[in-house]
C-alpha cells in the first residue's frame, strides 16, 4: 500500500519511495515518499501559521480532540497492532498492549489539557515588590519537532504528540524509516478526530538528512527526541537555542536480593529481558544475584526464558519475534562472540534465523565486555554474581547510565537503601526495570537523558513559563 506525507492537512509527497518491509519474512508492506527539503519547509511553514489556532483553542477543545483520538486509536486497534506486529516485528500481543497504552496516554494527556495552569506569586514579599500583583502561566512553546525510535512506534509516538496538543502547540513528527506506517495511521486518526490543518505534520527520511535540517531549523522551538546517546549528543551540539527533552539509552540492571521469590523474578527477568527482542531501552540486561541464591536463580530464569515462543510476530503464540534488521544480529551476534572468546559462557540461545536472534543468557562476564558497558538492544541478557545486597547494587550503580533498575527484594530496609544508592531515574522495586506507568514522570539521569516524559512532566517541558507582574495604584 502507498502511504503520503502530512503537509498542512494534505497527505501529499511524490519523492522517492521508502520500501517498509515485514521484518520477519521481508515482504514489503508499504511505500512512504521520503521528504525532501521543500516538503520539511512546508511542514515547518504550516507548524508556524497553526500555532496561533492551537494556542488559542481553548483547553475543552483540545481535551475533546485528544479524547476523540483515544477512542478511534480504540476502534482500529486490531489495524494497528498488525501494523506494529509487521513493521516492528513486535509479537501481536505485545502489540495490542501498546495500542492500549497509547489510548491511555491521550486520555491522560486530554485530562492535563484542562489542568495546565500557573500560580500567584507574592511579589510583596520583598521591598521591591511592595505594590505589585503578581502571577505565571504557561504558554506553549510553539513547534515542537519530534523524533521518535522503532521499538514502540505508537506509543513512544503518542508521548511526545499527546502532551504536544495539550500544551497547544503544533508538531513535526519524524518517525523511525523502518517503522513510519504506525505514525501515517495515527496522524490519520488525528486528522479524523478534528485536529487542525498544520497543527501535526508528518516528514519521513533519515536522521542525517531531514533529520538534520530538523534540528538546526532555527523555525524550531522545542526538539524531543528519543534514541541513541551519540545522536542525542550531536542533537544538543548542533540545535542551537531551544528547549531539548533527550531520552536516551540504558544498561538496564536488576538487583536479586536473597529474600526475594525466586520463581516469580524468574518469569518477569525472562519477560523483560526478551520481548520485542531486548530492542527497549529498559530491557533487562545486567542480574546481579547474590552468590547463595545464583545457582537456583540461573536455573529458573533459563527454565523462563527457554519457554517463550520465537517465530513470526504475527502468530497469536508468539513471545520474541525479529530484530529491526539483519544489521542489527550481526551487531550483537559479534558482541556476544567477543565476549565468550574473553570467557563468557552461554547458557542458552546464542544462534540466530534470518532475523530472529534466540534470547540469550550470559554468564561469566566481566565489566570490560560490550555486553554489560554499553546497551545490548538486543535479547541478551547477563547473570553476575555479588557478595552481598550492598555490593549488588554497588555493581548496578557503576554505569554511564541511569534511566530505571529493578530491585527484588522484601525487606523494607533494603528498599531504602537502594533508593539511597542508585542514581536512576526511576527505581522499579520487585519488578523489572521495564516496568513504566503512562502518567508517571519517566525519564533517565547522567548519559540517559534530559527531562522527563509523562503527559504533564512533557507538557512542562512543551511550555514557558510567564510571569505577569502589575503594578497598583497607589
């Protein structure tokens, strides 16, 4: 099928055609024009004459645009699953569930449409401020380029876009190229649900082309972005003055207290460590055990992970289907070639299908491995034994990262302490580091990032503050 660009309210665009394949079999199954310099113009021209209608529409209407797209995101879920399931290579009940999310997070973000607003200040409370009234609002920052990855191209999409159009802001949205055909349908949703002409428009092309004469467009006001730490870094060298949200990547570690119901970490490791391919950027990836409870703990987790079903992600039965692409099996096939060849051991998986690389469990690891210094992205994960709790999460902590850590444990006091010593984002206590509530403020410290996501934590980030200060008759 052949998609379009949206441009002011078109769908429109005649350059060369973007082949999006299945990832599992390779069929093509759609074309998208890829934007050229003029088209990313027309988009940025339209984003600019809408921003006055969305700023002035008042919060009532956005909320019902927002709760218009929650409802019809409801109705073509089915669509948008396959779609995900095809294009992503995401199982078919991985899928549904972010379809579901993303319905959700335009509801939150229509109920923060109505709750967006500022304070009095006490500007008396100085001399200088003696005879004055003074109060802040927010207003939105104008246009926002957003530019989402593939591992979840609805519902990472809908937060950046959600809070967007709450703030009353308009958008460029420039999805993954091997995962664009999620977005087209849900700007169509957003069309279909009475958004403005130019308030959302959709661009296509890679990061070095559109993806630069995006992010140095000085028209732009606000860039956010999720994806690599070495694009994000670039992102903040060459943006210029404007607001930047980055969420970036992550070593993902788990903490295995001995207290903990073995059993039970077992299934949600196996779970978050392996679907939609370790390709999340809080995939589990590094375990730490400690050394009484290792042995039983491997046993289990293999025992969980070899139970899930590999194959083609749009069979009901499926667990982990394929990598984004065969570029991306070579990467961590070599990765974990280089680290059994300095003494890591495999415990399962470690052989691939096309595609489909099989989950993978390492051991004997040590800190000057790619598989526990830098983010897999991938379905591998690594069992690391420690000494004691302390030491545990001593080793969790030692990382350029810190986007969310999983602890496992049932002492309150250990809670505590791990919330003292980890530097993360989010601590996830007994369950995984996947774990992410769509309202809750989401985001990474050190390398992961800057801001936070969660419809009202990204609206704050999509607005300025304003301060109105009055002067009194005296």
């Amino acid at each position: 099928m052949e998609y379009k660009l949206l441009l002011d309210g078109q769908w429109i665009g005649n350059g060369n055609l973007l082949e999006v394949k299945n990832k599992y079999d390779g069929a093509t199954v759609g074309t998208l024009p890829i934007a050229s310099r003029d088209d990313l113009d027309h988009a940025i021209d339209a984003a600019q004459r809408a921003e006055d209608v969305m700023a002035d529409m008042p919060a009532y209407k956005r909320a019902e645009i927002l709760l218009a797209t929650a409802a019809l995101l409801k109705e073509r879920s089915e669509d948008l699953a396959r779609t995900i399931a095809a294009e992503a290579g995401k199982a078919l009940k991985f899928a549904r569930a972010e379809v579901d999310r993303a319905a959700s997070t335009f509801t939150i973000a229509a109920e923060e449409a109505k709750r967006l607003h500022g304070e009095t200040i006490p500007l008396d409370a100085v001399p200088a401020g003696e005879g004055y009234f003074g109060f802040w609002t927010r207003r939105p920052v104008g246009v926002i380029a957003a530019i989402s990855p593939f591992n979840f191209p609805l519902n990472l999409v809908a937060h950046k876009v959600a809070p967007a159009l709450a703030a009353g802001n308009t958008i460029i949205l420039k999805p993954a190229t091997s995962t664009p055909l999620t977005a087209v349908k849900l700007c169509q949703i957003l069309v279909d649900a009475g958004l403005p002409a130019g308030a959302i428009n959709l661009v296509v092309g890679s990061g070095g082309t559109v993806g630069e004469w995006l992010i140095t467009d000085p028209r732009v006001d606000k860039i956010t972005f999720t994806g690599s730490p070495e694009i994000g870094r670039h992102i903040l060298a060459v943006a210029g003055i404007k607001k930047v949200t980055l969420e970036l990547g992550n070593t993902s570690p788990v903490v295995v207290a001995p207290d903990a119901d073995l059993d039970f970490v077992a299934k949600r490791c196996a779970v978050g460590a392996f679907y939609n391919s370790g390709q999340v950027c809080i995939s589990v990836q590094r375990i730490y055990s400690q050394k009484q409870v290792y042995e039983p703990f491997a046993e289990k987790f293999v025992k969980a992970t070899e139970a899930m079903i590999v194959g083609d992600p749009l069979d009901e039965r499926v667990d982990v289907g394929p990598m984004i692409d065969s570029n991306e099996v070579d990467r961590i096939e070599g990765w974990v070639n280089e680290a059994q060849a300095s003494g890591a051991k495999v415990l399962t998986g470690a052989k691939r299908e096309g595609t489909v690389y099989y989950p993978t469990i390492l051991t004997g690891v040590n800190d000057d491995m790619k598989v526990v210094t830098e983010e897999v992205f991938a379905p591998v994960a690594s069992i690391i034994a420690s000494d004691d709790f302390e030491s545990a999460l001593r080793q969790a902590n030692d990382t350029k990262f810190g986007l969310q850590v999983g602890v496992f444990t049932k002492d309150i006091n250990r809670v505590f302490q791990a919330v003292k010593r980890l530097n993360f984002g989010g601590v996830i206590v007994n369950d995984t580091p996947n774990f992410r509530a769509d309202h809750m403020p989401y985001g990474g410290n050190r390398q992961s990032g800057l801001g936070r996501e969660g419809v009202k934590f990204a609206m704050e980030d999509m607005t300025n503050i304003q301060l109105v200060a009055i002067r009194l008759d005296s």
